[in-house]
C-alpha cells in the first residue's frame, strides 16, 4: 500500500508535552465501526465484563539516551535493542562522523566502541561495562529518551522520571514508554479488578526504532527493527481460556497487540514465546487474538498508524482521527487515549 494513504494534517497544538493532571483523567475516544463516543479513561471499565482479559506491557524504560564526543566530535547516542554482555543496538547522531572502532566516550567514565555500521543511523555499540555496572552507568550518564516530538520542544526533567513510566512497569530494557499503560492508575486498576476481568502482563521492549520515519513509498519496502518480548505460559493460557469462554481480549497498547499477535498461531491460540518480533502490521493483515485495542493517537505515515488503521478500519480511523483533531484532542505519548473495536467483529 502507498504510504501517503496514512498521512493527515495534524496541528502543532496538539502535540501533548505533558501528561494529563492525573493518569486516568484523559479524555477517550470509543471507537466502534462509525460510531464514536468522547469519554474519560476512567469510563473503560463500562466496555469490559467480567472474564474479559486486559493485557499489559510491563517493561520499564531505562535512560537510553546518551551523549559522548569521538575525539572532539560530539555525538548523540539512542540505544534501542540490548544484544547483551554491554553490546547494544543504537541509533547515532551524526552517524556519518563514526567509523568502526571509534570510541565514544560519556560521562561517568562511560565508554562505548562501534563494532558495526548499519543503515539509517544505526550503530552497535560495545560498552566498557556489563550487566549492574552498565545500568548504573546510564543513571549517571543517560536521559529518559523522550521522542523527538516532544523532546524537540522542551528539556527532559525530573517529572518525566515518573510520568514517562507505567504504574506497573517492572523489567527494564524498554526505551521507549508503552503509552496506553500511562494512563492507569492504582484505582483504576482496583476497580477493574472488582468487577472480575482479569489482569495479565507480557513484556516487549519498546525500541527507539518506533518513531522511526517510514521513508519508503510502498509499506512492502518498509523494514521494521526487532524488539525482544517474552510471554509467560500462565498468561497464556489466562487468554486462550478466556477466548474458549467468549469472552473479550483486550489489549493495553500496541506493543501488546504486536506481541500476543506474534505467538499466536493460526488458530489464535496464544503460545509461551521468548524472542524477538519484527511484526509489521498494515490493513489486510488478519488479527488472531486480540478483539479491543486500547491506544494513544499515533503520527501520520506511522507504522502504528497503519496498524490502527489494520485493526478498526483504514476509513473508520481516518474518520475518527478528523473527529479527534476538530474536538482537541491531545496527541502522541502524553496525549489521550482511544478504545478501538476490531471491525471484522463488529
């Protein structure tokens, strides 16, 4: 498919710089075919019943964002996938100023060698430290990675420390927040729980290769970047149960989406799964698991775009997205929320 058949005119306005006053106090577009309703998040629990199952993303966002200098050469460094003992995928900034063995040096005594030159500013990097030691480096010397948007636009600070992660995180590795989480809070989840709809968590860790351009013309040419996520045996079996009950699936962002869609075989059951995934969803794709997605509103020419569009209707997003811009909403990772029905269900 073109890829310009994903664009729109979205208004600086609004893009969302910060988070609402409170977490579940964002407004929430319902989407269901053609119709739309603007709600609060608080209200998601009026579209669940009981034995319906909400899947969350439990990775935590590590401060991924770097800068060194290669001799006198400042350069800004995003890590985005760990290959493990201190090696990481990144991308760099400028990347043209890098060659092979060159050596960037942080603050703190942090240091990093380029084993690898990829394509579109991708580096991977050898680091002088491993495992704890590694971790603790990159409090001292690296940022909560905002995206570009909102980065571009103001500093980092100490409120996005805790605003940038979900109330549930809990395995670090992800650089980049899974945004449809941020919007829960303790009472909201306590009173999903009461009505009886259970609660399961997975983990992939978001990659900085998800604000990523699409600069091809045609999405067949585009080349998505791995993110590792894993999925317990008891949260699958919790999902595939339910679907055996009629009940719904419900999952709590993309990532989640991305990843139950991932190790599930062609009769949806979902599998245990421990790898990386490099799914790349766009409209014709046939869904297996998940029945209701709950997400931010996502960039224009965006692969996450495409795969709302995949999900609840190339039109019927459109539609609601032209709804959402002429009503205000905010937009991107600290902006509202939306509840989007699987249209071949509907």
């Amino acid at each position: 498919m073109k890829v310009d058949l994903f664009d729109f005119e979205l208004p600086r306005e609004l893009i969302a710089l910060r988070p609402a006053h409170t977490r579940d106090g964002a407004r929430f577009l319902v989407v269901k075919g053609e119709g739309r309703q603007d709600r609060q998040v608080t209200d998601l629990i009026d579209y669940l019943q009981a034995g319906d199952v909400l899947v969350f993303n439990d990775t935590r966002v590590i401060p991924a964002r770097l800068t060194g200098k290669r001799r006198e050469a400042k350069i800004e460094v995003t890590l985005h996938m760990n290959d493990g003992n201190g090696l990481w995928k990144a991308f760099a900034r400028p990347a043209k100023k890098l060659k092979r063995d060159d050596i960037i040096v942080f603050s703190g005594g942090l240091m990093a060698t380029v084993t690898r030159k990829g394509e579109a500013g991708e580096v991977s990097l050898q680091f002088n430290c491993t495992g704890d030691e590694l971790r603790t480096a990159l409090d001292v010397a690296g940022v909560m990675p905002l995206p570009p948007y909102i980065a571009s636009q103001r500093p980092v600070d100490e409120r996005d420390l805790t605003d940038y992660q979900t109330i549930y995180s809990r395995k670090e590795g992800a650089v980049a927040a899974p945004t449809a989480g941020l919007h829960f809070t303790d009472s909201l989840l306590k009173k999903i729980s009461d009505r009886e709809i259970k609660l399961v968590h997975l983990t992939l860790h978001v990659g900085a290769g998800t604000f990523l351009p699409v600069k091809v013309e045609d999405t067949r040419d585009h080349r998505m970047h791995s993110e590792w996520g894993e999925i317990g045996q008891d949260t699958a079996e919790i999902i595939n149960q339910a679907h055996k009950m009629g009940r719904k699936v419900i999952a709590v962002g993309t990532t989640s989406l991305r990843l139950l869609e991932s190790a599930a075989d062609e009769a949806g059951r979902v599998h245990a799964f421990s790898s990386s995934t490099d799914i790349f969803i766009t409209p014709g794709y046939k869904f297996r698991v998940v029945d209701i997605l709950m997400t931010n509103f996502h960039l224009p020419k965006s692969t996450l775009f495409m795969l709302v569009s995949a999900f609840s209707g190339q039109d019927h997003m459109k539609a609601a997205y032209a709804h959402a811009i002429t009503q205000g909403y905010r937009f991107y990772s600290y902006g509202d929320s939306s509840l989007l029905f699987r249209e071949d269900l509907l």
